[in-house]
C-alpha cells in the first residue's frame, strides 16, 4: 500500500475516513466488542446521515443498526450486514480475539456489495504489525498513531 495523506488526531482521523466514504449509503463496521464498538460508535457519528451497522467478530447473525439516540450512537436492533462499505476494526488482529483471517475474508465476501470498498481502520499499525495487509484485500488502510502524556499535580 502506498500513503497518499497524513492527518492529526481524532478529527483528522474522522475526516479522514468521512472522505473515504463519502460516496456510500452504508457502511458496516466488524470488530471486538467492548474494544471496537465504541470505535465504530465514533466514526458511525461523524457519517451519521448513513446507514451504519456492527458485525461482532466475524459472526454476521450478531449484526445490529447503529443508531443515534439521545444518548449517542447505540447498538439496536438486527440490520442486513450487506453494505457499500465494510470497515474492520483494529481489534481484529489481537491474539486475544481469535479471529481467522480466512473468516474475516469469507465474511467480507458475504457483506460488501459489488465494486463495494474494503477499509481497515486501526492504530500503531496493526494491519501490518499482525501481517494482514499481504492476506486482506484493503481498499484503503486509515492508521492513527496515538502519542500520549500523562501530568500529575
């Protein structure tokens, strides 16, 4: 994969991935649950005048509409998990969540539509760090590196 762009923090990293879908009527995350759905929940915000939906690992029966409620962006009820996007999350790659990469690219055949886009959203380079970049067919990687501080009193 060649870099085309940069951007800085987490409103970079939303208009980043804004742009990349600009173009589509859903989009349908998958990932870890408890890591990645509030992930998923923020970038289904700043695209919320799509359809948006979040696939449990790679089980496609757990697949739910995200919503914007009152009290944010909220899982739901089921929704069709077929999309003009699918976005995996990060998490996927962790040791932690056992996940295949054969089933992730069975479950991506599934779900993306016809001249659909296949995104991975990550950071510290966890597509690559975790070899999936030479097994999965990504459209487009966004990476974020996170640099952090702590300050005490």
């Amino acid at each position: 994969m060649e870099k085309v762009s940069e951007f800085k923090g987490i409103n970079g990293n939303l208009v980043a991935f804004k742009e990349e879908v600009k173009d589509a009527k859903k989009v349908t995350f998958a990932g870890v649950p408890g890591v990645c759905t509030p992930f998923a929940e923020l970038f289904a915000y700043a695209i919320r005048d799509k359809e948006c939906a979040f696939i449990t690992l790679t089980d496609i029966k757990s697949t739910r509409r995200i919503r914007l409620t009152p009290q944010g962006m909220q899982l739901s009820e089921f929704v069709d998990p077929k999309a003009d996007v699918v976005a995996l999350l990060g998490g996927l790659t962790m040791p932690k969540s056992n996940v295949k990469i054969e089933d992730v690219n069975q479950m991506v055949n599934k779900i993306l539509k016809k001249d659909g886009k296949l995104i991975g959203l990550s950071y510290m380079d966890m597509f690559k760090e975790s070899g999936w970049l030479d097994q999965v067919d990504f459209d487009c990687v966004i990476d974020g590196t996170l640099i952090g501080n702590v300050f005490k009193k």
